[in-house]
C-alpha cells in the first residue's frame, strides 16, 4: 500500500536504463566493432511539480539521456516509467499520445527554430500536428503562450532572427508549452546566452512551474546553475550517475569525490568564504566510454582513489542523509570543499 501511494508521486521512474550507441567499420561490409556506453546503467525518479538537475562534464551521457526519454532513441535497455507506462518500449498510437507529455528545451535557441517560419508558425506546429482546435483557436492559443512567456503577442508573424538569444528561447519554452506537457526536458537552456539573460529566463521557467505543475529534468553542467533551480540533484560520471541528493544536502555534504571536485569550482559569493574555497583540480580527460574504466569508473582521475578502486566496481548505495544515494568505495571519507568553515 505504502509503495502504491509512493509511486503515485512520482511522474518519471527511470530503471536501469542502458543507451549504448554501437561503432561500425567497414564501407560495404559494416560490423560491429564495440559499444559507446553513453548511458551505463542508471535509475532515478522525479515527483511530479519537482525539478531534478542531472549535471557532469561534457561526453558524461546527460543530453543522451535526455534524448532516450523523449524517445530519440529506442534504449537498449532498462524502463521509464511516465505515469506508470513504459516509454521504452511502447509504439505508434500510445507513443504519439505519451509523446504530447513529454517536451524537450534545447541548448542553442539560433539552431533549433527553424528560421524559413514566423515564430507563430513555430509554436503553432505542434497544435497543428495534434488537431488542438480550428486555425483561429490555435492563433489564438498562440498568442496567449507569447504573453505567458513574457513576449508581446503582436509579434506573431514575426521571424525569428528578429529577436535576440534570449527572446529566442522564450519562444522555444512557448513552443515546448503548447500541447499543456507535464514534463519538460530542458538541455542546458540557458548555456548559449548571455550571463545578463540567464537569470530571466531561469526565473521564468521557475514561475512557468508554479503555475502549470510542471515537473523538470534541468540539464546542465553548471552546479551554480542548476542550484538556483532543481529541487534534487544527480551528478553523472562516463555514462552513470555516481551521486543523487536533495540539493541542499549535495552542496552541503557531498559524498562522492567526483561532486566534490566539481563543488570546489562553483564560485561563492561570500567573498569571505570565497578565499578559503578549496579547488581541486581534476587530472586528465574523461575516459573514452568505449573504454570504460575497470572497478570504480572514476579510478583513473579520483585524488582518493585505493587498490580496490581499480578491481571492484563501488555499489550505488543509500549513504547518511535523506534519500542521499552514491557509488564510491570511502563515500565517508568525502568532504565538502567548504565544510571547514
Ligand atoms: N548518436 C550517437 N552516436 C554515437 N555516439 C554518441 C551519440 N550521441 C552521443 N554519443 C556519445 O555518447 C557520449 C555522451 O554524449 P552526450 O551528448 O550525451 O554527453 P553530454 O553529457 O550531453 O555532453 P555535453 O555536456 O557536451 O552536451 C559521448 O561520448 C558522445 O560522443
Ligand atoms: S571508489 Fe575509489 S576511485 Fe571511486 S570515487 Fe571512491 S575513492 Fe574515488
Ligand atoms: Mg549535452
């Protein structure tokens, strides 16, 4: 019963999921001749109206991720569960409607409006696709979302280089509203504009939530970003996500080195604090996630890694805290960058 109720709650479920993206050589006889392991392995889950950041560096897996939920690709295993219904696997009809719930925001606002259409094309599309109503219904719901997004609806019939970045992915966020989604999936959104933008458009995606429930998968690689919005944090390494917390707890006390390290980068504004801020510096590139690691993926740049670290893969397991989970041999050993103050 308790499960039941719990589950309820939660409006993505994400199981085991796998992405792997095989690699081929050969021009007329192609085969296989290994895996790019985009996506090893992972679960997480999103209550519904809560926000979760998924942050790592660049090559870790996040827009693949991403991408898979929305069903850009069929993955090669594991469930997301949406409501309850496997996305993974469903087809035609009931993936054309599971669709309609589920929308993606992308990282550059120039390269994903199509620049032939006015914006009111743009944003009408969808409705169209969906038969929402009559021509003059659409038009008209269309320049309601301009205003919901803080634009004016006379530009309409506008196009789109006739706005600027941030204008550009108002839009975007208008469009993405337009079939009434219940989870929006946004992939660095505020990454191609400018700092003096960015504030604008996260604290309207961030009314847009209040007012429509929505619930967010908040992509990003930028832990100072993604603390202003996500209610829960996961951080990803080569393919996994290596530490999931409530946000407040993974600033505050992070359990794995990895979020340390990339802690210790995210500038205070507490000038005070900000001096005796401890940077750890990463050695190296990321692996190649053809070829991943053995043991603890995370073994050829940790600072605390052991033997052990290099032969057994450290479980993703519940740590001190509340719903704080992580995968690392001496998660007890970890220390927040800034805890000694
Ligand atoms: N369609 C594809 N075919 C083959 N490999 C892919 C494909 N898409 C992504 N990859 C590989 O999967 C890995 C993860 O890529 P992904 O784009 O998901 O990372 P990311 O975390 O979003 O990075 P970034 O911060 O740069 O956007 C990378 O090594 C990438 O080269
Ligand atoms: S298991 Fe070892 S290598 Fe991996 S993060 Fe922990 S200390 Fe570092
Ligand atoms: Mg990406």
């Amino acid at each position: 019963m308790a499960e039941t109720l719990v589950s309820n709650q939660l409006l993505l479920d994400v199981r085991n999921l796998k992405m792997y993206f095989p690699v081929t050589r050969g021009i007329i006889f192609q085969h296989t001749v290994g895996n790019v392991q985009a996506v090893d392995d992972i679960s997480f889950s999103i209550e519904r109206g809560q926000t979760l950041g998924l942050v790592g560096e660049s090559g870790s897996g996040k827009t693949t991720i991403g991408r898979t939920i929305v069903r850009l690709y069929k993955p090669t295993a594991g469930q997301i569960l949406f409501s309850g219904q496997d996305m993974g696997t469903i087809q035609d009809d009931a993936l054309w409607q599971m669709r309609r719930q589920v929308q993606m925001i992308f990282q550059d606002p120039f390269a994903s409006l199509n620049p032939r259409f006015t914006i009111g094309s743009l944003i009408a599309e969808p409705m169209h696709i969906y038969k929402m109503g009559t021509r003059q219904e659409i038009r008209a719901r269309t320049e309601e979302l301009l205003s919901v997004v803080g634009l004016r609806p006379e530009y309409i019939d506008r196009y789109p280089h006739e706005f600027s970045g941030g204008q550009r992915q108002r839009i975007a966020v208008a469009r993405a509203l337009a079939l009434n989604p219940e989870l929006i999936i946004a992939d660095e959104p505020v990454s191609a504009l400018d700092v003096s933008v960015r504030a604008q458009v996260l604290n309207l995606l961030r009314r847009l939530q209040r007012e429509f429930n929505l619930t967010y998968l908040f992509i990003s690689h930028d832990l100072s970003v993604v603390r202003h919005v996500a209610d829960r944090v996961a951080v990803m390494y080569l393919g996994k996500i290596v530490e999931i917390a409530d946000r407040d707890e993974l600033y505050l006390a992070p359990k794995h080195p990895y979020t340390r390290a990339l802690l210790s980068a995210v500038p205070i504004p507490d000038p005070q604090i900000e001096k005796k801020r401890q940077r750890i510096i990463l050695s190296g590139d990321l692996p190649s996630p053809m070829k991943i690691p053995t043991g603890c993926r995370f073994h050829t740049r940790c600072p605390m890694a052991q033997d052990i670290c290099r032969q057994v893969e450290p479980a993703f397991e519940a740590k001190e805290g509340h719903e704080h989970y992580a995968a690392c041999h001496f998660s007890e050993q970890v220390t927040s960058p800034i805890a000694k103050l």
